[in-house]
C-alpha cells in the first residue's frame, strides 16, 4: 500500500523529492546547508555544536529571537497607533526563559511576563525593570505574592477572590497600591488541543464573565488595590485573529458596563500566536493577527460608544520557537512493519521526552533533517524515538528521513525554541542539555548543562567523595 494512502501517515505528510531541503518557516533564517551538506544555524557548523557542546543540544539564534521580538513590538505598536491608543507587549517568559533571553527581549523593548516566584527572579536577574513585569498564575503563593509587592512588579494579573484578598492584606503591609487585572473567561477558546485552551469554563483559569465583574467591584473597595484592566487568554498556537475577535466583543462588553465604576485604561488580549513546525503550518503574519485584534476591539468600543483602551498581549512561543533547534546524534536504527504492509524506521536518538516533552503531552508535530550531511537517498518514512523507557518517547512521530540514516549522524529538530526547555525535565536520570547562542560565527554556553555529579548531588545517600566531574560539554 501506498505510505500517502495510509492510516499510518498523517494527511498532511507527503514524501518530498528529497529529504534535505530546510523549510524556510519552520528552521531559524540563518539555517542552511554548505559545499559538504552539512548545516550551519547562525554561522555555526552543526559539528562545531556536536564537538565544543555535545549532544543533545538546545541550540538557540540570538539575532532570530531579538528580531522576532522586534517585528511583535512594531506590528502591535503600529496596529495600536492606527487607533490612537498605545500597546504594550509582554514576552510570556513560560515559553523559554534564561537571564540572556530577559536581556535579548527587553533591549527590544519589551516587557516580561513570569507566573512563578523562578522566573520573577530570571527575569530581574536579566535586568527587566519591575514596573515592565506582568505576573500571572492561578495559585500564586503568599511568598510570590509579597515578593513581587516587595519589587514593585508593575501588574499582578489576579486569578481568584481568595488572591484578592491576600494581596490586598500584603500590599496594605507594605502600605503599597498595586496595580491588577482580573483574569478572564470570555468561553472562547482556540481550536487546538484540550491542554492548550484556556478560555473555556470547565479548567482551571480565571473568573467567568459574571464572576468578574464581581471581583472588579471587591477590588475597587479595597485602597491597597488599584483595578488596572482585563485580561483574556483564549489558547495557543493561533494561526489567525478570529477567535480574538469574538473574545474582544464579550471582554468589551463586560469592560464598558465597568466603566460606570470608574476608568479603565487596559485591556490584555493575551498570547498563543501560533509558529510554523511543519511545512504544512501556514499562520497568517503578525502583523495581519494585530491589526485584526486592535480593528475588533475598535469597532467593539465604537458600537458601544467609549473610548478605547490601551491594549497588551503576551506573544512567547512566535518570539523563540523559530529560533531553537536541538541538535541529537543518531544511536540505532532499525525498519520495522507498521501495519498495511508499510514499513517504517525508527531513528533512536541520543535525547527524547527529557528535552522535548510536548509530543508526549499533547501529540505536538515537530519535523527532522539529517544535518551533518546531505543525502541523494529516496526519502524514508520515519520515527525519530527517544532513549527513555517508554513507548511514548516519540520526538517526531512522521517524517521522511534518508533512507540511509546510520548511526552517528547528525539529526536536528527545529522550532524548539518555546517550550522544551521549560518542560524539560530529568527522567530515567537524564541531564538536561546546555542550552548554546549563536551569532555571528559565534556560540557560547547561556545556560550550563547538567553533569551526572549535579544529578547525584542532590542524593543525600550520595557521599561527596564518590562525585565524579562528568560536565555536558563546554561550558565556556
């Protein structure tokens, strides 16, 4: 049978005429293959990577990140401008988060968005100033809460009447006005998977539309409290503004029956712009989903006759996924019969759901090229598979691969840049890999790698004399 007409093969995956070509919108734009097949990202040969930092690899283009970070600042600048309002852009730290990243962002004149007592620290650490901080989460902890009352955080998004009154107590402690937004259910929700919806009743997010409007008027009577805006999140990986749009006509709404009770000058539209990981991922640009946003909350505000209000989002997965590749040698490799008569390699590879979880958590698609050369072989239907102990350790579930893969080559995953890191976790007593910059014909480590020591020293049976020094890669 045909591997096109399978139920083994997903639709959108069709054999391409060779397996080496790397897709513009998904591999970072300085990717490409020189005279001997190999990649270089950013100036790096891929064998440099391999040689200086080992594998697996987090791999991430500074120049990318801080231009993706700029196009999101300027199309939402000028969307706002059209309207005579100003816009302020939040980079959602969740996605990918070190203190180089938090510099890379706010030189391009972003704010930061953190949600845990960690990443305020990353993100102050990284010189973002406090006021140009967001800080979110649906349990905030009474220590997290204070901190950032303590550093003058410039907005605490509230997620609850009980986070209400807790930090109007620690603000009052301070003798502190802060600044907050009441999270919203608008029951718009983006088509995408389950885990990745956040606007609809029945999770965890947030006040529905009536509860809202009750928590607005507790937070107007407490003076250590000061009722900023709304604040919306309707889900991820969004290729277009339409579910924006409908979310915008119920948070107007709600926004200009408070109005009564005094100003409001923000509205926080979110996040969950959706990036390309596959040839088939086709979102509209940036600067078409801004202008969509700010025209919906326009023509809302203008219906109900009120002026509108400055408008924030939280772009984090389009600012670093395009911009991360991991880098993994290939280990075994072997054909097995899948099923109707079709037979399918799998590629095992020296990482897996340690560094890349999102495949596992949610059937995420990711692609894969061979990077350490290129291949005249008829392209193979393929499974790149982790080294953990599960059969879910599934990196790229179905791509076409050379038909000669061997161990020890070279394979890379681009658009890992936005959540594989964060998820990123120790299984089977896997380090995690370094995560490395390039730029320029330049690389450096900006966050270390984990040795086996690290791992075992965190063991009190452990005893420190039997530590041995086992570094993943160059540090330096």
């Amino acid at each position: 049978m045909s591997a096109s007409h399978s139920a083994l093969v997903p639709e959108w995956l069709t054999a391409p005429a060779e397996a080496n070509e790397l897709v513009a919108p998904v591999w970072p734009s300085s990717a490409h293959r020189v005279d001997d097949g190999s990649v270089e990202i950013g100036g790096v040969s891929v064998f440099d990577l391999r040689d200086r930092f080992g594998t697996p690899l987090y791999v991430l283009d500074e120049n990318e990140v801080r231009a993706h970070a700029r196009r999101a600042r300027e199309a939402f600048e000028a969307a706002a401008a059209r309207h005579g309002i100003r816009a302020r852009v939040y980079y959602a730290g969740k996605a990918f988060l070190s203190t180089e990243v938090v510099r890379w962002v706010v030189d391009e004149g972003l704010a930061v968005d953190v949600c845990t007592r960690g990443e305020l620290e990353v993100a102050l650490a990284g010189g973002a100033e406090p006021a140009r901080l967001g800080f979110h989460g649906n349990n905030k902890s009474v220590g997290e809460l204070e901190r950032a009352v303590e550093v003058g955080v410039g907005s605490v998004v509230v997620d609850s009447p009980i986070e209400i009154e807790r930090l109007a107590a620690l603000a009052d402690r301070r003798g502190a006005v802060q600044s907050v937004l009441v999270r919203v259910r608008t029951g718009v929700h983006a088509e995408t998977h389950a885990f990745l919806a956040t606007a609809h009743e029945d999770q965890k997010f947030g006040f529905s539309l009536e509860g809202a409007a009750d928590a607005v008027a507790r937070i107007r009577e407490l003076p250590s409290l000061r009722f900023v805006g709304l604040h919306a999140h309707i889900g991820s990986q969004i290729f277009d503004s339409s579910g924006f749009r409908e979310s915008a006509a119920r948070l107007v709404d709600l926004h200009a029956d408070l109005l009564a009770g005094g100003e409001i000058p923000l509205l926080n539209v979110g996040g969950g712009f959706g990036i390309s990981y596959t040839s088939v991922d086709d979102p509209k640009p940036l600067e078409a989903i801004a202008d969509g946003i700010l025209d919906a909350i326009a023509d809302e505000c203008a219906v109900r006759g009120i002026p509108m209000p400055d408008v924030a989002c939280e772009p984090g997965r389009i600012i670093v996924g395009q911009a991360g590749v991991t880098l993994y040698e290939v280990g075994t490799v072997k054909t097995v019969t899948a099923g109707e008569n079709l037979d399918r390699t799998y590629v095992s590879v020296d990482g897996g759901m340690s560094d890349n979880a999102r495949p596992a958590l949610y059937g995420a698609d990711f692609s894969a090229r061979i990077v350490s050369r290129s291949s005249p072989e008829t392209p193979v239907l393929s499974r790149v598979v982790g080294r953990h102990c599960e059969s879910g350790d599934i990196v790229v579930d179905a791509e076409y691969l050379p038909g000669d893969v061997t161990p020890g080559d070279l394979l890379a995953v681009p658009a890992t840049g936005a959540y594989c890191f964060s998820l990123a976790s120790n299984y089977n007593y896997t380090p995690r890999p370094p995560v490395v910059a390039v730029r320029d014909g330049a690389a450096r480590v900006i966050v270390r790698g984990e040795s086996i020591d690290d791992l075992l020293s965190r063991d009190v049976g452990v005893p420190a004399s039997t530590l041995i020094d086992t570094p993943h890669g160059d540090t330096e």
